[in-house]
C-alpha cells in the first residue's frame, strides 16, 4: 500500500487516528509494531556511515521505528514540518535550549513556567554557560519588547502557564521576536494541539510535555518539539544523539496509541474544568479560581483568541483559609487524588504552599498558597460532589 501523509485536508480526530499508523509491511498487521531493537542491520560497506547521523534506523538513540511514527502523529496534529520526540518534556525543553543557545546570547522567559525551565535558564544556561536571562510577565507583550536586547536569540513562553495559568499572546509576541532577530518557542502542554497550536500562530516551536494529555493515561513519560525541519535537525544532531536524551520505543508506542483519543480526551477536560470552575467561583470560602475559560480571567479575551474549542483541563484556586485547612481539605478528598503531574484521565491536586521560592513572581491572590487542579475526565458531577464533600468536612461549606 502506498504510505499515507495526513495532512490539513483530514479534520484534527481523523489525523489523530490516522496519522503515524500504516499496514505493517511485513506481517499484514494493521497497527504498526513495537520494534524494542537496540540496533539495526548495517548495510554492506558501512565504513561510510555518519555514525551521529540521526532519524536513520541505526541504532535507537539516533533514531527507531517507533520514535519516527510518533514524531509523524504529533507534527501532523501541531500543523507542522517536523518532529523531535525525547524522553520527557523536559529533555524536550532542554534539548531545545542547549542545540540554540550559545554563550552571550540572551533569553526572555515567561515569569510562570515549568520550575525546570526556571532551573534550566536562571541558573545552568546563566551562571555555567553566561547566557543573559531576562524573566517577564508575558502576559504584557509591551514588556517583551522592552526586554528584546541585540543578542536575544530566543524568547520562551508558556500559554497557559504551569501553575498559574497566565495566558500570554502568542501572535504578538511572535511579532516583536522577529522583529528583534529572535524565535519563539511556545510550551504548548497545558492547551494540548487540540485546543491550541500554536505553530499556526507564528511560534517557531511547539513545546509538549506527551507525559500529560498526549498520552493521557498517566502510564508513560514524553516529550517533543515541533517546528522547521532545518531547526529540529539541529536538535535531533545536537540534542538527540550526543545529550542522549531519546525515548524508549515502548513509550513511544504507548503514547502513540494514547493520542488516537486526544480530541475526545479533551473535550471531556474542557467541559469538566469549565463546569469546576463555574461552581468554584461561586463559593464564599474560596478565594480566587484562575481558569482562561472564565470571563474573570484576567488573559480570557487572548485565550478565546487563540484556543479553541476549550481551554484545557487544568485550573488553580485558593481557599479562604489558614495553612493546614489546605491540607485538610485535600485529606477529605475521596475521588481527586492528591499527586502531581497533569493531563491524566483522572482528577489530580496538588497544594503548592507559601513557600515556592517564585511566588514573587506570581500575582498577589496566589501568595497564600494554592491548589493547581487537574480536572480529569470521570463524570463532572462526581467530581464537583467529592469537592463539595470535602468543603463540608473542612468546615468551609
Ligand atoms: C510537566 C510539564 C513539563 C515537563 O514535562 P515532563 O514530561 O514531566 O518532563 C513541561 N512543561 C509543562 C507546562 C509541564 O506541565
């Protein structure tokens, strides 16, 4: 059979079937295998070959089968050229960074990011590699342009942002990044391509954590960048074959299998956190809900602009309440588990307390500390019952 490229005549669920999968040649079997070869067959003479070639089939971390039809899915559903896919959101992140950036280039982040990326750039990019960091509220495209130096070669952001939710314009501050001689990679993990691409936005790169919705059954951890082809096989060269950061083949298949619900994953997230929100915001005793789908959001107007049809499952809200209350609550959860990471299918909290040494970075309402809430996709009602429950027994309802 001739091999199939899914492309943007096919709607986003028909791509997230199709796209990657094809007969297997060999057995007939029509999902593609999982090939757990470390190394593949050498050709006759192989004194010619790049030994740090990369995306051939010659040995798993310069590039396998299973890596390379995820990588066809997920630049097929972010509308883009090419793929890398890594061993987690952050190698992705990292391998990013460390293929672009040099010593004396300059760097403007986003304030609320993955505590990695803060990590990553704040402190071993800056102080090992003396690469100027700048850290903004991007949600004021004004204040990246007035941070654009000569030398800035990237600007990062993340739209929503982990764990605040700041939503950040990604078509205007494409804009003032070209203009100043600089690429914008957008981290991309909290909409999923589903509700947000932002490639199609003017971003250069399209960051995923495949940990988090992709995937979606919290069983596997991924990463991946979306972009150019000239861009990524600097990354896949540089990043992939000599940091060695790769996917094993099994995750791969796994989160390729994952992703063919994606979109209807999504949209369950989308009205479950947007029912959670609703009936959060209305309580008394909780202090603030930060959702981009509520009209209070101080980014909503930007991220209808941009996401579309929802607004992802994760939320973030404080209680009107001492420390230890915030603890309390969370004990009398029944269904909502208290755990980190996001995206999963079901409901996941976690309380970030006062002491995040980035709080002055965050606005005001989240100085008392708070809970970033991943909306899972059982029943909305269950979920807003365990809530209530809690509430009650915590004496706050
Ligand atoms: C989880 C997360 C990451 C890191 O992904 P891992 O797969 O855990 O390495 C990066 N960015 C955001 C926004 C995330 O939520």
């Amino acid at each position: 059979m001739e091999k199939r490229i899914y492309g943007k005549e096919f709607g986003f669920s028909t791509r997230a079937v199709h796209a990657g999968n094809e007969v297997d040649g060999e057995t007939g079997a029509i999902r593609r295998p999982i090939t757990m070869a470390n190394s593949y067959a050498l050709p006759y003479d192989p004194s010619e070959m790049n030994w740090s070639g990369a995306g051939k089939n010659l040995y798993t971390r310069n590039g396998g089968s299973n890596q390379k039809y995820l990588e066809e899915k997920l630049a097929s559903l972010s509308g883009g050229e090419d793929c890398v896919v890594l061993g987690s959101g952050v190698a992705a992140l990292s391998g990013l960074f460390f293929a672009l950036l040099k010593t004396g280039d300059h760097v403007v982040f986003s304030s609320v990011t993955y505590i990695a990326v803060y990590r990553l750039l704040n402190e071993l990019f800056n102080h090992k590699f003396n690469i100027e960091t700048t850290i903004v509220d991007t949600g004021d495209p004004e204040a990246v342009r007035a941070s654009m130096r000569p030398n800035t070669r990237l600007v990062h952001i993340e739209t929503p942002g982990n764990p605040t939710l700041a939503v950040s314009d990604i078509r205007g501050i494409a804009g003032i990044a070209h203009a100043g001689g600089a690429l914008l990679s957008v981290d991309n993990t909290f909409a999923s391509p589903y509700n947000q691409r932002p490639l199609e936005l003017g971003a250069d790169f399209s960051v995923e954590s495949l940990t988090k919705y992709i995937n979606g059954h919290g069983d596997a951890m991924g990463g991946a960048v979306i972009g150019k082809k000239a861009h990524l096989d600097l990354i896949r060269a540089q990043s992939q074959v000599n940091l060695g950061g790769i996917i094993s083949p099994f995750n791969a298949w796994l989160i390729t299998r994952g992703s063919v619900t994606l979109p209807l994953r999504m949209r369950q997230h989308n009205e479950n956190a947007l029912t959670v929100a609703r009936y959060l915001e209305r309580l008394p005793r909780v202090r603030f809900t930060a959702y981009p789908g509520l009209e209070s959001h101080r980014g909503h107007a930007v991220a209808a602009s941009q996401m579309s049809p929802g607004f992802g499952g994760v939320l973030a809200f404080g209680l009107d309440a001492d420390h230890d209350t915030h603890n309390r609550f969370v004990s009398h959860l029944r269904l909502i588990t208290s755990a980190v990471s996001l995206g999963h299918d079901e409901s996941l909290i976690v309380f970030l307390g006062e002491k995040d040494e980035r709080q002055y970075l965050y606005p005001e309402e989240f100085h008392g500390g708070f809970f970033r809430f991943s909306v899972g996709i059982e029943d909305g009602e269950d979920i807003i019952a365990d809530i209530d429950q809690a509430l009650k027994k915590t004496g706050l309802r």
